[in-house]
C-alpha cells in the first residue's frame, strides 16, 4: 500500500467548509503522523468523500454508514468508538 505523502494530506485537508478544516488541520499536525498505515489509509480515504456528508457525518447529523470510516471520524473528533 502506497501511501499519500504528509504534503498530499495536509493539502487534501484543505476543504470549502471552515469547520472541516478546524478538524482536519491540528489532526493532521498532531496525529496523523502515530497513525498505523490502515489507519493513514482510512483517513485518506475520509478525505476523498464529500464536504456535505463530512459535514453530516462530523456534526452528528447522520452516521456515516462505513465502520472503518466512522471510527475514523471518532478518533478525528477525539471520541472513542462506542
């Protein structure tokens, strides 16, 4: 598995909402980097879905319907999976 660069990801984390930014930045600058490479992957791949369900998903106003990409958004917003 070939991973995206740190640069490729702090870049892709570069959204068109200010509240997903304010998430995705300090995670990236402060975890990312401790993350397993299935863990970097999952969140890769979190950053290839749409603004609009990140933004439902991140806020609470639906579940997102992947286990792997919804634990990813917990450990994001520093909530453990229940």
């Amino acid at each position: 598995m070939e991973l995206m660069n740190i640069a490729r990801v702090r870049w892709a984390c570069r959204r068109g909402m200010l509240e997903l930014d304010v998430l995705f930045q300090p995670f990236v600058d402060s975890q990312y980097e401790t993350l397993s490479d299935t863990d970097k992957q999952t969140f890769i791949d979190l950053l290839a879905c749409e603004d609009p369900e990140l933004f439902a998903w991140f806020m609470g106003h639906e579940v997102c319907p992947d286990p792997a990409l919804r634990e990813m958004v917990n450990t994001v917003r520093g909530r453990p999976q229940p």
